[in-house]
C-alpha cells in the first residue's frame, strides 16, 4: 500500500501543536505579571488543534495529491505560528522550531518544489511577525540569524533531496536492468532445463538396458537438483521484489499433497524414502500454487536429510483452521539451529554435508510465502529422532465437488489425442513431440503460430512465440477457426504468476518451464477430461 505523507504531516501536526500548546499553558503559569498575555495564544492554538483534527478526517477520508489542500494546510500552520510569535514575544522564540519543522516537512514529504514554496511561505512569515512585534524590532541581529537560518537549512535539504533523487533514480534504473536481464536469463535457462528433462523422459521409455537406464537415471536425478535450485533463485527473486499477488482458490488439499508426492516420487525413489500420505477429505481457500511450493520445499528438506526414513505427510485440525504436517525421522536439528533455519543460505553442517546438494533456500521461501499467505509455518525438532513441520492456518472452503478426490484417468486416454503444438525452440519442439509421441499422442508440430489451422482435440503452445504473435492469440485463432473452446496449455519460460494473470479470462492452463513429464501428463489428462465434457465424443483410438 503507498504512504500517504500528507496523513502523517497531519498526525504530526496534531503532536507539535499539542506540544506547543503545552508550552505557551507553562509560560502563562510561570508569568508573575498576571495580565494573561498568554491566554490568547492559548485559545488560538486550541482552535489551531480542532482545526487540525478535522482537516487530518479530510486527507484521511480523500488521499491524494491536491495542491491547493496542502497550500492551505501550509498557510495555516504559518499563520499560528506568526499569531504565537507576534503576541508571545521574546517567550514564543521556541515556537520558531515549529516554522522549521513546517519548512522541512512539507519539503522532505512532499518533494523541492513543496520546499521552495514552504520556504517562501515561511519567509515571508518572519517579515510579518518583525514588523508587527516591537520586541523584534529591538533585535535586528537575532532576526537575522532567523532569517538566515530559514534560507540555510531549507537550502541544505534541497541539497540532499535532490542527492537522495538521484541516487533513487539510478537505483531504480539498476534495479529494472537486473530483472530485464533475470528475465531474459531466466528465460533462456528454462528453455535447456525443459527440453533436456524431456528428452530424458524419452530415453527411460526407451528398450534400455540395465546400465543405460542407471546413467539416465542420474542425468534426471541430475536435472532435477538444477531445477530445483533454478526455481528457488527464482522464487527468492519474485518475492523480494514484491510481484506475487497471491489470489485464492477453493483446492481439495488431499488432491493439492497427492500431486506433492507424485511429482516426487523419483526423488523420494533416489533417496530411498517412503513416502506416506494420509488421505485428506478437506477443502482449503488459497493460493494452489503457493501452497504447493511451501510443501514441495519442506518435502525437499526431508528428503535431503532424512535419506532411506520414511517421510509422513497429513492433516490436522486446529481449532476452525487446518494445517499440512510432513514429519521425517531424520538427524533432526539442534535447539541452536532452529531459529536460524528460516533465514537465506542458512544450513545445519553436519558430517558429509557436502554430499547433500542446496543452497539453503528452500525455508526461507516458505517463510516469505506463509506471510503472503498469511498462515503460520512452525518446526519441531529433536537431534536423532526427527522433524516436523507444520504449516497451520488454512482456511477451509466449501467443496467446489462431492467430497471425494477425482480418480486420474488412464493412461491409455492419451492414444490417439490429436495434439497442436506450437513452440519456436527448436530443441524444446523436438524433445516434447518426441515425448507425447511416446504417449500414443498424434502430433502436428509448429515452429511458427502465425495463420496456423488445425483439427487437433488439444493445443499445447508456448507463450512467447516471437514478435508477431504469442501464444495466447494461436490458440485464439485456432479456437475461432474451430468454432469450440479446443483445451488449451501454455508452457511458459517468463514469470508465471504474471503470465497467469493475463490469461486468467481465457480458460487456458499455465506451466512455468522447466515441466517435469508427470507433471505434463497430469495436466494433459485434466485437458482430456474437459473435451469429452464440452464435445461428448470419445477420444479417437
């Protein structure tokens, strides 16, 4: 949410007349005169207050930026300060700070030109309150090191304004080079990730023998260390700069940690762990994609340091909320550690550490998405006999379906799906035709989207096609050309969370590269399932 300055000039306002009041109330009592010269300042600045209250109720009731509203405000802080300093005399000088502050705060808050103008304001002020105050007509030379002060100071913080601008400006410069190219890197890097896990996926279906299948089996073991390293510089990435806008689903969280386990089932296979799931009946309101990567993160951990244990992954209540439990009978970590273990390239060093591969990422993302989600992230742990983490605090939803998980179709509903997949890297093209031939699938690939038609039942296409037409707009086309709503994927190298936003309206499913292939044919298959629901035909055999 932006600042609103002109509501803190206001609420500080109300503090430094409350204090000045304070002050002219003490030099009345300390004044044996007894001719309550005071009293009128007195008056006039608890007018001042209630003045004040109501003008913070309009800038906090209307924010924004209107000039002639913080001319107004400025001319009257001016005009209690002349009206303290001309009836108070020599005893009102400390109200002088407060026409500082006036100065200075309008021009810190409110930019230079705010400054010039206060100091213009303030001035003339001083002028006003020499000519109308005997006691300062004796005092030439105190007037003068006001009047000097009033130009100095302002002078000085215009200085550093415009230092303080600059400097902004050339960090927000960098700033915006450092995400083009993280963009463009990251991008460029998701682009091999993908097609060699796809390729790799190929090759494990392929007649292999034994010792064939053990060396693709450590290039996938391999790749999946990259991805997984990749996604964490990217999600670290993402959520420091603020661009994720988490916005919540109704998700059966049962079907959300079986999708957890199968995605890890060759991880967990590497590791030698056992992965547990108990089954889940409930529904939660979030964000399905965040969640996802708070477990996935916590599930890595465990698998890194709890090799050859089984790892137990449920539910539980608490109170009206719910809360994910993955517990793991590993090293466990020690008292000292734990409170460091949310914090980035943090990491428990233990024996042989230097096998396990990371670079202490993982609980930090999940720290940073449990205060976007705003659900709590708690761990327990004992050296020798394990950890548990749990993340707490969802909400559970109404069910969007009959309180059971979907059954995942066959595999053998792939054969035949006549597939339209459009992708400009060549290596990428190759490797996912390859793979969803592979499936039974029948393939019509293109490197090209523009005036492209098709008959196919499902469109597979990249996001970024080139300079003449993206991804979003073949699939358009295609669907304009078929008359029907053909189900469509995006596989995406960019940030997908933006990616998503854009298409949100098109009832088109998103995939950030690198896709590991379970994850493609889940999706594919969910695809298959919503066109014998808009079509009724069968799938050809």
């Amino acid at each position: 949410m932006e600042k609103n300055s002109e509501l803190d000039q206001a609420t500080l306002r109300l503090v430094v007349s409350a204090c000045a009041w304070l002050y002219i109330v003490v030099l009345e009592g300390l004044d044996g005169g007894g001719n309550a010269r005071y009293i009128p300042i007195i008056i006039y600045i608890s007018t001042f207050f209630v003045v004040s209250i109501f003008l913070r109720m309009i800038i906090k009731r209307w924010p924004g930026h209107f000039f002639w509203r913080r001319l107004f405000t400025m001319l009257h802080d001016y005009a209690g300060i002349a009206f303290a300093m001309v009836l108070g005399g020599e005893g009102a000088l400390p109200i002088y700070a407060a026409l500082l502050w006036v100065t200075l705060g309008n021009g810190m808050r409110f930019g230079s030109r705010y400054l010039a103008l206060a100091t213009a304001i303030a001035l003339l002020t001083l002028v006003l309150i020499f000519w109308l105050n005997a006691f300062w007509r004796t005092q030439p030379y105190m007037f003068l090191m006001l009047i000097v002060t009033t130009i100095v100071v302002p002078a000085y913080a215009h200085i550093l304004l415009k230092r303080t601008r600059i400097a902004s400006e050339e960090a927000i410069t960098a700033n915006q080079e450092k995400s083009r190219f993280l963009a463009q890197a990251s991008h460029d890097l998701r682009q091999p990730i993908h097609s060699i896990g796809l390729f790799t996926a190929c090759l494990r279906d392929a007649k292999l023998g034994l010792e064939e299948l053990r060396l693709v089996d450590n290039i996938d073991r391999s790749l999946h260390t990259v991805s997984q390293l990749f996604r964490s510089i990217l999600d670290i990435y993402t959520l420091d700069h603020g661009k994720l806008v988490p916005q919540a689903d109704t998700v059966h969280l049962g079907a959300l940690l079986q999708d957890v386990v199968k995605q890890n089932t060759e991880a967990a296979r590497w590791a030698g762990v056992e992965l547990r799931l108990r089954p889940c009946p409930y529904w939660v309101a979030v964000n399905p994609g965040l969640l996802t990567t708070m477990v996935q993160n916590v599930l890595s951990n465990a698998l890194k340091y709890a090799p050859g244990q089984p790892v137990l992954i449920g539910v539980r209540r608490q109170a009206s909320r719910l809360a994910v439990v993955i517990y793991d009978k590993g090293r466990g970590i020690a008292s000292e550690h734990l409170a460091h273990v949310f914090d980035e390239f943090y990491r428990v060093r233990h024996v042989r550490d230097k096998d396990v591969e990371g670079l202490g990422l993982g609980l930090s993302i999940v720290k940073r998405i449990s205060q976007l989600l705003d659900v709590d992230i708690h761990i327990r742990s004992r050296v020798g006999q394990g950890t548990r983490v749990t993340i707490g605090g969802l909400e559970p939803a109404t069910p969007k379906t009959p309180n059971t998980p979907r059954a995942a179709p066959l595999h053998e509903r792939l054969n035949g799906l006549r597939v339209c997949l459009v992708e400009d890297d060549a290596n990428v093209l190759m490797a996912t035709s390859a793979l969803l031939e592979k499936w039974g699938c029948q393939v019509e690939s293109h490197s090209d989207g523009e005036g492209l038609t098709s008959d196919c039942d499902i469109i597979i296409a990249d996001f970024d096609l080139g300079t003449k037409i993206s991804g979003s707009e073949c699939i358009a086309a295609i669907r304009e050309q078929r008359g029907w709503e053909v189900p469509a994927l995006v596989i995406t190298g960019h940030e997908i969370e933006r990616i998503r936003q854009s298409l949100h309206n098109l009832n088109i499913s998103v995939m950030a590269k690198p896709v590991r292939p379970p994850e493609l044919r889940g999706v594919l298959l969910e695809l298959v399932k919503l066109m014998d629901r808009q079509d009724g035909s069968p799938i050809r055999p």
